[in-house]
C-alpha cells in the first residue's frame, strides 16, 4: 500500500485528504501545519531567489517523506509554480529520498487522462466512477467551505462572543471531512450556515472596509502571510477577499474574459493572478473600500508587474494601498507595525 502526502495550503488539505482517501485504497499521511522548521527546510535546499511557495511546499515534501511518504502530489499551474514540480523532485532526489512524484498540473494544464492512468499505478482497484462521484462532493465541499469563509471576513471582526466564529469553523471541517454522500454534505452545509448566521454580531455603519488582494498562494495560506486577516479582525475591520480555489476554478477566467475588453487599464493577460488584481483593485475602489492591501511572495514576477499599475489605479479614487512582500526572513513585528499603521491612518481618514 502506497503511502501519499500533498503540501496543504490553508483548509483545502481537508477536502483533498476526504477526496483521495476515498478514491485511492491507500494511506493518506495529513501534512503538518507549516511551522518555523518548515520554512527552515524548504530554505536550506532551495535556490536563492525562487519565490516563497517553492520554498514552503519543499519544506512541507521534506517533513512528510520524513514521516514515511512515498508518493507526493504535486499542483499548480499558471506562474512558475507550474513547472515546479520537476524541480523539488530533482531536489529531494539529490537528498537521498526514494519516492513517487505525481504533478497533476502540466504545462499549466490538467490532463484528467493522464491522472486517472498515475492513479490506476497507485491502486489497480481505482475506479474512474467512484473518482468522478466523490470529486463532486469535493468540488461542493469546497464552495460551500469558500462560501462560508466569505461570510467570516465579513464578520469575524465584530462578534459579541470572541472565538465563536473560529469554533464553529473547526467543528465543521471536523464534520467536512467525515461526510459518506453528498446529501450528508449538503444537510451538514445548511446546519453550520445557520449556525454562523447565528452569532452575534455588532457591525457600526463607519466600520473600515479593507480588500486583500495579491498573488494567491500568499493569499490563501494563513501562515505566509501571518494571519493577516485575524490581524485585521481583532481591530474591527470587515475583510473582502476576492481569491479561493471555487473563484479560480469556476469563476475567474469568464470574468478575466469580460474584464480585459476595451480596459483602459489593461489590454492582456499578464499571468498568473496580476490581472486579475487590476480588476480586483477597481472593483474595491469603485464599491467603498476604505483601504486596499496588496500581499505576495517575494519574487513573484507577475504581481511585481502590477504593482504599478494597481498603485495608479488607487491614486486615481484616492484609495490607500498598502504593499506587503513575505519571505522566510520576514519580520513578523515590523509587519504588524505597518498593518496597524495603516489602519490607524484609514480610521483618521474616515473620521475626517
């Protein structure tokens, strides 16, 4: 029995672990949380200046070989980190490691033949019904987990009872990750959107309004970018994030398509997740949003290139930005310092 393991980025580990576990007759090893140590590795045996995911998801390929892995999953597509596969396998091959690499993504494109035949390697029992079925439950679990995430930044900043939104959150993936069909789903989804709505909230009508946008691995896992959104939480803040896994699936291109026509802003796609930002950005400025945070990973070409233009973009609606760039050598106090620097400026700005 094959041993697989996947780097996670934020709670999308939960629908991957619930996916393979059962379509694949296999042990799924749950990769740790990222923590110091991670980064420390996936530092120490990466090239210089490749940016952050690299370095987090080979930290992560290391911890879990160590804990008795020998197949990774690896995904990714649209920027460099398509190609990073070949790579940190090439790497962990130099290390002395005896493993299996599966890259889901090549190219930037999913090849489901391909997958379905790496995955028949893996279990000759694997059946490409069972796949599809249990991809669907996946695929809503995920909506609905991004819908409900969505709902949180809204209010998390202005719960009466501290910590009842983050409770319920846990509970539910807990239920999540457990779910037999996809009616099982569903019921859970509905009793837990019930269940947020619930709480009390107290949400004055001059609360600041922040937009997070950027590259969207920083975006979507907490620990690169040190919990930004909880940071803003804790000061009463109301959070719009545009970027998850339902958005990049479902959404995202049919939006780029309508956005790029006749955009005085921009005339083509410039990769990865910079266009999308430009549009992201004018959505902010044009709806009221007090502030605009722009967060990536160092080295991250694409939203280098934007960088620009977006800061043109919110000179022109006299919008702040804030620009935030993480790495492993990060300090987390002088981040701190400058997010509440921000938002201290933003709430003189409204009060004038």
């Amino acid at each position: 029995m094959y041993n697989i393991a996947f780097p996670q980025m934020g709670d999308y580990c939960v629908p991957a672990y619930f996916l393979l576990s059962n379509i694949l007759d296999a042990n799924i090893i749950k990769a740790p949380k990222i923590t110091n140590k991670t980064i420390e590795l996936g530092f120490k045996y990466s090239p210089d200046f490749v940016c952050t995911p690299f370095k987090y998801t080979l930290g992560t390929m290391i911890e879990c070989l160590d804990m008795g892995a020998d197949t990774l999953i690896q995904y990714g597509g649209g920027c460099r980190y398509g190609y990073y596969a070949e790579l940190q396998e090439k790497i962990l091959n130099d290390l002395g490691y005896d493993f299996k690499m599966i890259n889901l993504v090549i190219e930037g494109r999913i090849n489901l033949r391909r997958i379905n035949k790496l995955l028949k390697q893996i279990d000759s029992k694997y059946s490409k019904i069972k796949s599809i079925y249990y991809s669907f439950i996946t695929l809503k679990m995920i909506k609905y987990m991004d819908e409900i995430d969505d709902f949180i930044r809204e209010n998390v900043g202005f719960e009466v009872v501290k910590g009842s939104f983050e409770k319920l959150k846990e509970e539910m993936l807990i239920k999540f990750g457990n779910v037999k069909s996809y009616h099982e789903l569903k019921i859970i989804y509905r009793y837990f959107l019930n269940k947020f709505k619930c709480v009390k909230v107290y949400k004055p009508d001059d609360r600041l309004r922040i937009g997070i946008i950027g590259e969207l691995y920083t975006l979507m896992e907490p620990f690169s970018n040190y919990y930004i959104e909880k940071e803003l939480a804790k000061n009463n803040i109301e959070v719009k994030r545009f970027t998850n896994v339902d958005y990049l699936f479902l959404r995202k291109s049919k939006r780029m398509k309508k956005y790029l026509k006749n955009n005085p802003y921009v005339k083509y796609s410039m990769g990865a997740d910079a266009s999308d930002n430009v549009a992201n950005c004018q959505y902010l400025c044009e709806n009221g949003y007090d502030g605009i945070i722009h967060i990536k990973s160092s080295f991250c070409t694409p939203e280098i290139g934007v960088m620009q233009v977006i800061s043109k973009i919110a000179e022109s609606y006299d919008v702040p930005i804030m620009f935030f760039s993480f790495d492993g050598q990060s300090s987390e106090t002088g981040f701190k310092t400058r997010l509440e620097a921000f938002y201290d400026m933003l709430e003189m700005r409204k009060n004038k």
